[in-house]
C-alpha cells in the first residue's frame, strides 16, 4: 500500500503512530499525540489488509505530479461537501496574530518560568489536554512576536481567552511544554507601544 502526501506531519506522523497506539496516544516525550481519531482510521484500514501489509509514505512536493493535482482537488472539493461530515474535527478558538511573520508557531522550549503571552488560537487534543498557541512579549520592542505553543490541562486552556494577555506559568521539561498556572491577565494597552530607548 501506498501513501502519497504532501505533507511532513503525514509522512513522519504514520511511523509515530504506531508508537504512540501503543503508548495510550502519547509521543516518546510524554506529550498527547494530535490528530488521534484521524490515525486510529488510518491504523484500522492498515489493520484490515490481509497479512502483513507493506506501507510505504511518500512525500511529494505540492502540484508536482498529475496525482498530487488531482488530490488537492478532491480534497478542496470534500471539504465544501455537505454529504460528508468530519466528525473528529474540532474547532478551536481562533484570534490573530499581533503580526504577519508568516512562520509557524514552534514548540515552547524555554526553561521553566514566567512569561507573557498573547493567546491566539487553542485546539483540543485529548479528552482532559488542549494545545494552546501564543506569542510571546517582548520587552525591547514592546509588542508580540515569536509563535509557539504549549499544551495545558482544559481547566487552564478554557480560561485562556484569544486575544487577551496572560502571565503564565511553564514547566521545566522543554520537551513537554505545559501551561501550569496562569498567574495574572494584563491589559494589553499598557504593554503595547513604542520600543524602549537603549
């Protein structure tokens, strides 16, 4: 069997996945794994080949082959499709960004401590974790730059409202970034402003 896909997180996510079903859904550092009902359908459809079926994933570039055309375009079109419906996508609450930079939000690794954060965007992962994406501040420019995210139990990540500023609390394992406590909400308009003079 083959997999053809454009995307990274499909290509490296099927040789987790078989890791992480075997480890009550979590990756090797202890994280929730994302996209869990999607590769449970992917691991059964493995399942009901006959023997030991070979999978192979190939990454191919985006429109570089008639095939990954014709993807794109079935995939655009079953998305717009009433007949089907995504039961295991679940919206999550989406702000913007305080700027364009165009990157996408990193892994949290800095040691534990306190930071302030511009909460845009959370998603559910599990039943009891939801990823929670932010900006962080920056004293010098006065504003919100770099992305990241970090996981954070539901009583936390539900009271983490996109738009507005937080003083939070983060553990110290770089490889499992959480969100422990959230320690004050800011006013946003005393952060915001011209950057200090040095």
């Amino acid at each position: 069997m083959q997999i053809v896909t454009d995307s990274k997180y499909v290509c490296e996510g099927y040789g987790y996945s078989l890791n992480w079903s075997q480890n009550d859904w979590r990756t090797l550092h202890g994280r929730a794994a994302e996209n869990i009902d999607l590769w449970k359908q992917v691991l059964r459809l493995r399942k009901k080949l006959r023997g030991r079926p070979r999978v192979e994933v190939v990454k191919i570039g985006r429109c570089s082959s008639e095939i990954a055309t014709f993807v794109d375009r079935d995939a655009k079109a079953a998305a717009k499709s009433p007949q089907f419906e995504d039961d295991g996508y679940k919206p999550g609450k989406i702000g913007r960004t305080r700027n364009a930079s165009g990157n996408a939000a990193k892994m949290y690794t800095t040691a534990k401590g306190e930071v302030i954060v511009l909460i845009y965007r959370t998603k559910v992962v599990t039943r009891d974790t939801q990823k929670v994406v932010f900006q962080t501040y920056c004293e010098s420019r006065r504003d919100f730059f770099d992305k990241y995210w970090a996981q954070a139990d539901n009583a936390i990540a539900n009271s983490l409202h996109r738009g507005n500023v937080f003083l939070v609390r983060m553990n110290d394992q770089p490889q499992n970034p959480r969100i422990l406590s959230i320690l004050a909400l800011l006013d946003k308009n005393d952060l915001i402003g011209k950057p200090a003079r040095t």
